[in-house]
C-alpha cells in the first residue's frame, strides 16, 4: 500500500515540497496539543449542528484557528505547502505532518 503523501504527491503535484527541520521538541508538542484540543472543539460544535447563528459563527472560527495552527506546525516542521484553505488544504497539511511522525 502507498502512503498517502504519495498518493497526494500525484495527485496534486508541487503542491507539497519538503525542507529539513530542526524543530524546538517542545514547541512541537505545543502544536500537537493544540492540534487536538481544536480538532475536539470543531467536532463538538459539528455534532451540535449548526441551527444557530452562535454555534455556526463558533464553528468557523475553530476551524479557521486549527487551519492556522495547521500551518504553523507545517513550517515548524519543515513542510511548504501552498496557500490556501479548506477541505483539500488541511488534508495535505495532515496528511504531510502524519507522514512526519506527528499525531494530535
């Protein structure tokens, strides 16, 4: 089986680039923590559903902050990734960073 970085290296070619990385551990594991609580948040307030205006306007901007975080640790560790946002974009920078050992 291919991994995925491979499988999004063709499908999206020069998307994704690589540069080496000699990351702070510690600001690295800020990432990942943050990584999580944001994901744990945007699938709470998914599963509430978005009947209101609040719960919608507090969706995106937990999405907004975990594409953010995202890119942070996309630079951190050492990933160029084009600009952008969306569905396609947080799935080639999560697929790049698990590709790297990070977990969240």
């Amino acid at each position: 089986m291919m991994p995925m970085r491979s499988v999004l290296a063709r499908l999206l070619p020069g998307v994704v680039r690589d540069r080496t990385s000699d990351a702070d551990p510690f600001e690295t594991l800020e990432l990942q923590a943050r990584l999580s609580r944001l994901s744990q948040e945007v699938r709470r307030l998914d599963a509430a559903g978005h009947g209101r205006i609040g719960t919608w306007h507090h969706l995106r901007a937990a999405q907004e902050a975990y594409e953010r975080t995202l890119d942070d640790a996309c630079r951190l560790a050492g990933i160029e990734i084009e600009p952008g946002r969306g569905v396609a974009h947080r799935l080639l920078a999560e697929a790049a960073l698990a590709e790297r050992g990070w977990r969240w």
